[in-house]
C-alpha cells in the first residue's frame, strides 16, 4: 500500500514538472503523451496534486494551467529552494506521524546511518511530540516538525555543540529572512522578545566513543494557530506568523534552516568549536541574567556567566562557587 501511495506522488509530480517547465497550459492529452502515461494516470496525478494542496484551471478546451502552489513542506518543494551539500538532499515526508524524532530513530536504527547522513524526517503534524524529558511537545498543523539525521565524527564530549549549532541556524535564519531579533536560551530554546518560537531535542546513539548517529529535533511553530497550543504553552508561545504578521513560506524557511545549520556542522567538524561558541554568546538570551537552575540531582539560583568550549552553561551561584551545567532545567528570573 505504502509503495502505491509512493509512486503515485512520483507520477503526480511527474506532471506538476512538466507543467512548470513547459511554461503555458496544457491538454491532459498532451501531458500523457509526453510523460508515456494514460490519460487516467494523469487525471490521478492532478487530483493527488490537488489533494496535496495545489489549484489547477481548465479552459473550455481542456487545457490545464497551474494556480496555486501547495503551503506543505513537500519534497518537491523543499528541494527547489535548497542551498545545501548533503542536509536534506533526502527529505522523507509524512502527512502525519506520531514523532519525526521516533521515525528517524527506527530510520538509523534499520539502515547504514553512513548513508543517512543528512536526511530529514518531516511531517505536517506529529501526534505525539516530544520535548526534553520526555515531555509531550504539541505539533499542531502549519508548524515545522522535522528530524535531522546526522553521522559525525565528532568526539562524543562535543556532541551537545550539534544542539547549539541548530539553535545558531533557527535563530539566523529568523534573523535573516524576517528581521526579527530571535535569541537563544540556554540549552535548546529558540524566542522572539518575551516568547518561545521554537525548540530543539538531541538525541544521541553511542558505542563506547564511538557515534553511532545524532538526531536532532527541530520543533518551529512556523504558522501554528496558537489557539490550537495546551493552556500551559499558549501564554510563552509565538508563530513566525504572529510576528511577521502573515504566513510564511514553510518551505523556504526550512531550507534556510537547514542551510545555516549545513554551514555550522560543517564548522564543528573541522574543529571550529570556538566560532561557534563565540556566534552562540553573541546571540544569547541567558548570559549575564540571573536564573534559577533545576538538575537531576539539585536546584540552585544563580547568575549566568559564560558557555564553556562544550556548551555547558557556567553559573555563579549565590553562595559565590562556580558550577557547570550540563543538562537541567534553566528558568530566567
């Protein structure tokens, strides 16, 4: 079933280039000649590009002219807005899926992640998000729901640098297309003034020193209607909607996404470790502010001072020690 559902995309998008690269409209007649389909095939391809979001018009004398474009983060669109080398040249696409971050897991896990490198699970909704400590992330409709799938050869004690590397590209690619002034909070958050636009979840597999894969979640709410967000969320939530003030192009801002973040793997991996903790601080919502810290183990309150050559946050305390933290709970006071 999954195969037929498969090609038949295959064969809509067929058509969907064809119309594009001819440029005017077109008979359905014609279409099957060209792309050696029936005409039942093409009629089928049309109505899956329809049910996938896209308008078409028909003349009186049966030509076909493409309207509107699909608002989806469909491959086909991705791809025609991408600048990378290897980030999201694989785009493995869902409708709805319970989390990018599980599918790309059960991805790594079946096949060589040598050859995954890069790849990105997305999905229009996820059912069952998940945040930090298994928290359950909502992923309502018009949000960017993706997992990217990474083979590094990084040193395991690097690994959380993946992280802020995805925050530098959310936070410039924010910046860049829609001027408006995103910052990092430390260690995965993504806000826009007094709010949250967008989150991050790394997870890692290892073997000994030796990495297995990284995953890395990538959670925007991009045109989410806030309304539709838990009461606890809705109150320290936003959409790069609600402040651009009109949707945008999902597409291309996740190919922006994951060009920034192509730029700054590639940074990690030949060492720069300094450049990217130099942009990291630079775009900081956390240094210099006092917070309140929440561990495992403790919970103390202190001020935030620096990000080590790792990402680890350093607090002075109030007690005047100086401690690093690696992963835990950071409210901003």
């Amino acid at each position: 079933m999954q195969e037929d559902v498969i090609q038949m995309r295959e064969m809509a998008f067929e058509v969907l280039e064809l119309l594009e690269d001819a440029g005017k409209a077109m008979s359905e007649q014609e279409m099957a000649e060209r792309l050696s389909f029936d005409a039942e095939q093409v009629k089928a391809s049309i109505n899956e590009l329809e049910r996938l979001g896209y308008s078409f018009s028909v003349s009186e004398d049966g030509l076909v002219t493409l309207g509107k474009r699909s608002e989806r983060i469909l491959p086909y669109e991705l791809d025609k807005k991408l600048r990378t080398r290897f980030v999201g040249k694989d785009v493995r696409y869902s409708d709805s899926i319970p989390s990018t971050l599980a599918a790309a897991k059960r991805l790594a896990m079946d096949s060589d992640p040598e050859k995954l490198h890069g790849t990105v699970v997305v999905s229009e909704q996820q059912t069952g998000g998940v945040g930090r400590l298994g928290r359950s992330w909502a992923s309502p409709p018009g949000g960017i729901w993706a997992t990217i799938i990474i083979r590094t050869q990084l040193p395991v004690e690097r690994l959380f640098m993946v992280t802020m590397a995805g925050s530098l590209a959310i936070a410039r690619a924010i910046r860049r297309e829609y001027d408006q002034l995103a910052l990092i909070k430390w260690p995965n958050d993504i806000f826009i003034g007094p709010k949250k636009v967008a989150g991050l979840l790394q997870e890692v597999s290892t073997d000994g020193e030796k990495v297995n894969h990284v995953l890395l979640g990538l959670g925007i709410n991009a045109n989410v209607d806030l309304s539709e967000l838990p009461d606890e969320v809705r109150s320290i939530a936003t959409s790069l909607h609600e402040q651009v003030g009109e949707p945008v192009d999902r597409s291309k801002f996740l190919a922006r996404v994951l060009k920034e973040f192509e730029l700054r793997l590639l940074q990690l991996e030949s060492g720069e470790y300094e450049t990217i903790v130099r942009e990291w601080k630079s775009l900081s919502l956390t240094l210099n502010r006092r917070v309140h810290v929440k561990t495992m183990t403790k919970s103390y309150k202190g001020e935030a001072i620096d990000i080590d050559n790792h990402g680890a946050l350093v607090i002075r305390k109030d007690n005047g020690k100086v401690e690093k933290v690696i992963a835990g709970d950071l409210f901003q006071l």
